[in-house]
C-alpha cells in the first residue's frame, strides 16, 4: 500500500542552510538518524511509513515557537508528534520536514482541585495525568483507550469510553496555549468555566491535527473520583438486542459513565487476548459511577432495560482490580483484533451515528462485512452512537486493500444517510479528506480552506492533512 | 450617552438602486419606517438606539441567502435581529445597512426525543421551544432570563441558570445552518452527538455575534425532564458565606441544576417587584434535578454545607407553580433593580472567574462599589463563578455614565487578575472591544481578526463589533 501519490510529489528536501541553523539550535535534540525520523513517520494507520527529514525534540513552549519561527522563514513544513496513536495517517510527513516530539514536554503545571481544572504540557499522556492527579481525589476522564498524548488528544478531538457522561475533549478543553504559524504563543482563553469573549480560538483548534498552530499547554477541566464505581459485563443473543438496550438506556437518561460493545468476534479475539473467559455473544461492558445509592439504581434500571431485551444476568466487577482487567481487555480489543489475522492492519472506520439509527447502522454494517472475506469485527462507543469497524487486511494485499476501502466507503455512506459523520473521534487525517467533502459539502469545507489559508498563510503547519487547499 | 464616535463616522446612506432592489424582492416585508428602525436599532445596554437604514422580516433562509447576496453585491452591512435582548450593543446599526428580524422565522422544525435533539428556526424563542416540546417528556435548559430567540442565544454564547448541570450554548448547540458572507448557505455539522471531521464551525459561529455568518436554523441537545425537582432558597448572614457554600458545593461535585446568589439589595429590589417577602439578606436560590432519591441527597448535603457556613434552613419550593413563581422573580431581578433608581439604565458587568476565587472577587467588588455614589446590586450564576453587577446610572449624566465605566474597568480588572474573562454569557458587542484585547492580548484577537477577513472578506456581517480590524 502506497501513502497517496497526490502529495508525495510535493516533497523537496531540507535546505542545508536550514538544516546547520536547525542543529544549531537545537543541538543534540535534533536528529536526522533514519530510526529517529521513521519511528515519527508513522502512526496505528495501515499507511506505511513517510518520515519526516528531521526530528526535534521540544522542551518547552519557546522551543516549540523558536521552531515554527525558523520553519516559517525557510517555508518547511512542521509537524507535532506525541506518541503516534492516531489512526488516520495525521502525522505522516507527506510534504517532507521536521517532525516536532512533545513526548518531553510532559509536566503537569497547575492542579487546581478546588478550580475541578488541572493545566499540563502537551506531551503528558492521560495515565500519568491520573497517577499524578490520583492523590487530590480528582480524574481526568476522556479515554480514547491507547495511552495518547493530551495534546494528541486534543488535535484529534479524541473522546472514547467515559465519553458518553463525561463528553469529549470539545467539552473538557477549557484553554490552550498555542504556537500559531508564525511563531507567535497565544493562549487562547482564561482560566474561567464559560466565556463569551470573541471567537471561540479554543475549540476551533481542538481538533485542528496540527494543521492551524502547534498546542503546547492545556488547561483540562478535571472530575472528583466518583463515590462508587461499579462495573458490569452483560451478554445478548444479537447485537441489535444490545444496540436496543443501549439505545433505550440513553433516552431514558441515565447517566451511564461507559457503554461499550464488542461483538461475538471481538469477544473472541479478547478472549484469546486476555483470558477472560467471557461468553463468546454480543456483549455490553457498562460503568456506572455516583453515590452508592445512585450507582445502584442506574444498574438496577440497566439491567431492566436489558432483561426487555434478551441480555442475561449481569456479571459484575466492583473490585478495582477486576474493573482495571476488564478494561485493560477493552482497551487491547484492537491489537486482540489485529491477530484475527496475522500480517494484516486494520482499516478502522468510526462512524458516529443519532442514537435512533444505531441499530439500523449497525445491522447493515454486519449484513455487509458478513459478505466480504475479510474478517471485520465491531467494536465501540455504542451510548454515543460511536462504533468501530476493524477491517483486517494485509496492506501490501492491493485486492485485500481495496476490498477494505470498498467497505469503509460504504459504511460512511450508510453513516451520512443516516445524518451521521464519517469520524466520531479519530479525525479526518490524510485519509478522510474526501468523506469530509461529502459530509459537510463543498460550501462548508470552502470555509475551513479559508480558515487555514488566514491561520496558516505559508501552509507549513501539517500540510496536506484536512482540508485540500487549491 | 453617545454611540461611539469612531464608529458613526463609517455610516454613509444606502444607494438608491439597492433598496428599490430590495423592496422588489423583500415587498411589504421590507420597512424603512421610523419606528420600525427605531426599535431595531436598541438592545438592553445603555447605548442611545443606532436604527439601520430598513428592516428586512425574513421567512426563511432562502430570504436571509437573497438578502446577504444582494448586501454583498453592494456592500452594505447586514445585522440580524431576534427579541433585542443582548446586553452590550450588539444590534446597534453603527455603520447603517440593513437590520435582518428573524422573528418570523419561528418554526419547530424537527422534535427527534429518540435522539435527544430539536431543530428549530433561529427566531424561536427559549420558551416558545420548551412550550411546544412539552408533550415529548424533553425540555431545553439554557435559560439566560430573557425571552430571547434560540439564534440571539448562538449569537452571544448564552448560557445562565441551569448552566451549572446542563452547560451553556456552547455545549448544547450541535449543528447549525448558516448563511454566510456571499449568501452561501452552509451547515456545519450532522446530528451525531459528537464528531471528529474538519474544523469546528458550530462552535465557531456559537459566539460570533453575527460578525462571521447569519445563523438561520440550529439544532440542539434536549434532555428528559426530570423525574423529580425541588427549588429552595437559603438566607445568609453575608454575601461572602452564600458565596462560600457554593464553592463547597461544586467542589464536592453536587450536580446541582440552578445556584443563583442575589445580594440584599437585589432581594429587596425583588421584593418590591415581585412581592415576595423574602428576608432581605443575600440569598441563594437552588434547583435540585433528578430521581427523588437523588434529589433528596442532594438537598441534604447541600443544606448541611449551608449550616457550616451559617446559612439559615431551605425554605422549599416543590409545586411547580411556586417554583414558578420564584424563578420568575429571579428573572425579572434585572428589571426590579432598574426601579430602584428612576430613569436609570443598568451598565450590566458580567465577568466570570475560576470558582476558587469567586468568594475574594465578589468580596472585593462590594468594598468597591460600596465607595461609589451609584447603586450596584449585585446578583448572579455563582456556580459557574459568573456574576452581574447592575450598576444603574443615569444615561445622560456623563458623571453617572464616566463613574459607572470606572466602576465597570475595576471590575474586569479584578476577573482578568484572577484569570477570569471579561464576560461570562453577554458577548463583547461594542461595549467590551477593548476588553477583549485586554483579556487574550494582541496576537490572540488578531488571529480573531484573521478569521473575520477571512469569513467575511467585505466586512459586511455586523460590523464593527467584537474585534477591530486595521
């Protein structure tokens, strides 16, 4: 599988003379070595490797801004990289480059518990922002399952499990301090928990993959541990029976904290993954969290609701050590699915759906993969309307590869008629450019091109990646 | 009181051959009466009216595309109008053009409770939505006070009581149809409860004030009206103990729906408006949310936290026609404040600070105010740290007008030292143009204004108001 030929063709190598005031700079942290700069040419996408012609490791927000400044003068394109996790083919340096690595820029600045706000560089990743934040009773909840980077987090507008209480990293960025192209650090709002002072800068970056300023700090809005937790796995005999009960859940407003399905297949690949012994069916894992009494009657109400559908008795993981196993199961589901079938990659879709069409969604989808002879286990973030298709195909398979991008194509399509998005969380990256345009019209997408020429006049900041500029 | 000098200067009178153009197109639905004009050049800020040169009612968004093309065509600015309730000079016709009233366009469109979404028109107002959803078993909490239009409540950002559960428009809008500058009529988002594709352009246009795009057609979040809901209001010793016991509360997570602080001034001005006999003390006023059981909790440890702080007993509200009652009264607190100093006008401040420094804010402001010759009550959403100051003055008399501005800068001084905004919920309008810059600095409102050029190239789309351009 090749990256898109479209856009290799704008790649020219780095001046010398960049290059000497790059290394001048940043001394030993900046590297040219092929290991360094393939490593940070690729992410969990199944496009193959496009490094970048130079890696620098950032320590701090002025390094950030001293690198985008020189890049602008000599016109090379710039791209952050955090851990490599996103899904998309964000980080791929397509137009060639330096790749700029947050993964040191990882202090968490100001907890505030009384303010419910903590504020951390770009580079922490979610779990050590809960072991550092563990001992003040609060939590950070957004977990998009790999352990990403926050300011990954925030350029995919990442959200996961948890979202469906908590909301997404649209709800949970309260501020950010960014490197805009010119070098220049804004930060784009204060510290309060609304506003209504101007242009919303904060969320028109959350989500922006780089492509209209480099995110170094975070202000994140934070949750006090829940009083009770508990957790639960409950089996179906189909998945519209769980789909069902999940649908019936949301609308009747209880506040689920996570409502994930897997389907038989996924069960199966955990199973194999984890040792879970689950009962290879349908299955929802449910999290519930409040006051004791207020976590006992959301499961009580669940497990009514699921009763109505055919879901058996639940099974329940109230110690912290067996939700911790179940969820770490979770969170592998996708490398549990990827040896499914040896060699292959998977193309994840991530179609995000109303609540009222995600049976209906779902049905098609396995009507669908049921015919195609690559295997296609189902996956997600079913209270949100969010679900992952993970088609596994062997990337250098150009039948395989096609048959993939044959699927994908049609489940977004199923998603937009049914007035869904082609990403409910991964982004758009190199490889959803076209389904954007399909989403949200010519028109719409025109005005985002406008935005990043304004935000991003020498088109140095991830190009490529979005929006197609003309 | 005068419009702003620099402003006036850009007004030049319309050519003849564009409004023969659009009473051709518009007819009857096309005024230049002076009364008519007159009432759409006024909101509630102390400005004297600024009337735009005709009024255009407008019935659908093909007529707002028709009327921004042919704006566009000659160049003449276009304002959109809803109640006229905004704050801060928003609707003010400054540089003349037309004023678009959207009142007409009045329509639920779509009731999806399956989904927990509505769309309406943007001239549909707070109450008219909640009266015509009633029947699903849905309601939509944003509640600035004002009967405002869905679209002026886009426009600013609006939020208000029910805020501190439900989140302000920010989080609640999740698409939006928009006639932008050449008359191109986008949407900016599906109906999926969350999304990764593209740019945010729904919480772009959320706040513009109608200086990027006209918003003609919104769809929002809607939520399961509560299976129970109990209002009660607390008396307190001092304005620093109500305050305190709100902080307590949201540190601990309390999931209170409305926490809303009147100072003793205010109870006393409501009192007289509203004939209530409330003890003329601060007070705060709560809403509790949910299942009985959970509402009682709720209340109980809410109470226990007012006790500690010398808080008097709840005074309970459970029939919904004294919840009402009380509420109403809390809402026309804005204009039972203007009673108290005849002919006055209310110089509204409407900063918002991180809760932990909510208590010293408002400690501060009352020492301040206390010094000054004008009556300043104080009342406010205290459990998102945002709180209004209705400094009321005389809007002829420039000492009244100068020491009510002086109080006003003092004001978001304070919010800006403490990492807060400038404005909570009310938008920047005219009036906090400079605040604007003050709270995100130089290189932050330029990027604003990058934005602006970009969306709106002809600078036509109310102009001259949130952000200065060069």
């Amino acid at each position: 599988m090749n990256a898109p030929t479209s856009t290799t063709a704008l790649r020219k190598p780095l001046p010398t003379a960049f290059l000497t005031a790059l290394q001048a700079h940043f001394g030993e942290r900046c590297s040219t070595a092929a290991a360094v700069r393939e490593h940070h040419g690729r992410d969990e996408s199944p496009f193959p490797p496009t490094p970048p012609d130079a890696v620098v490791f950032a320590q701090s927000t002025e390094d950030v801004a001293a690198l985008v400044k020189l890049c602008a003068d000599w016109r090379v394109p710039v791209i952050a990289f955090g851990v490599g996790s996103s899904l998309e083919g964000h980080l791929l340096a397509i137009a060639g480059g330096v790749c700029v690595d947050l993964s040191q820029m990882n202090k968490v600045l100001a907890v505030n518990p009384e303010d419910l706000t903590v504020t951390v560089q770009a580079g922490v990743t979610r779990k050590q922002l809960n072991d550092e934040i563990k001992h003040t009773g609060f939590f950070f909840p957004i977990d998009p399952g790999a352990d990403a980077t926050i300011g990954g987090m925030v350029a995919t507008r990442a959200s996961g499990t948890n979202a469906v209480r908590y909301g997404t990293m649209r709800e949970n960025v309260l501020a950010l301090t960014v490197v805009a192209a010119e070098g220049k650090v804004i930060r784009t709002s204060r510290r309060a928990k609304k506003s209504s002072a101007g242009y919303d800068l904060t969320r028109l970056f959350v989500g922006s993959e780089g492509t209209l300023g480099i995110v170094t700090e975070i202000t994140l809005k934070v949750y006090p541990q829940p009083e009770a937790i508990s957790a639960a796995t409950c089996s179906f005999p189909s998945v519209d029976a769980a789909v069902k009960t999940t649908i019936a859940t949301i609308q009747l407003g209880v506040p689920i904290a996570r409502c994930e399905l897997l389907d038989a297949l996924t069960v199966k690949a955990v199973n194999a993954h984890s040792k879970l012994g689950l009962p290879e069916l349908p299955l929802l894992l449910f999290e519930f969290h409040g006051s004791p009494a207020s976590v006992r009657e959301q499961a009580e109400t669940v497990q009514q609701i699921a009763r109505e559908h055919g879901g058996q008795d639940f099974h329940w993981a109230t110690k912290p050590e067996e939700r911790s196993r179940l969820w770490t199961a979770r969170h592998n589901a996708y490398f549990a699915c990827l040896q499914l079938k040896p060699g292959a990659r998977s193309f994840t879709t991530d179609v995000c759906v109303p609540i009222s069409r995600l049976a209906e969604c779902i049905g098609e989808t396995i009507e669908d993969t049921a015919q195609s002879f690559l295997p296609a286990p189902i996956l997600g973030h079913v209270g949100d309307g969010n679900f992952h298709c993970a088609i596994l195909a062997n990337p250098d398979d150009p039948k395989e590869v096609d048959e993939a991008e044959r699927l994908n194509r049609r489940i977004v399509a199923r998603a937009l008629a049914m007035d869904g998005t082609c990403t409910g969380e991964h982004g758009i990256g190199l490889h959803k450019m076209d389904f954007l345009v399909e989403e949200h019209g010519t028109d719409a997408v025109e005005l985002m091109a406008r935005i990043k020429r304004a935000l991003d006049p020498l088109n140095i900041l991830n190009p490529g990646k979005v929006v197609r500029l003309q």
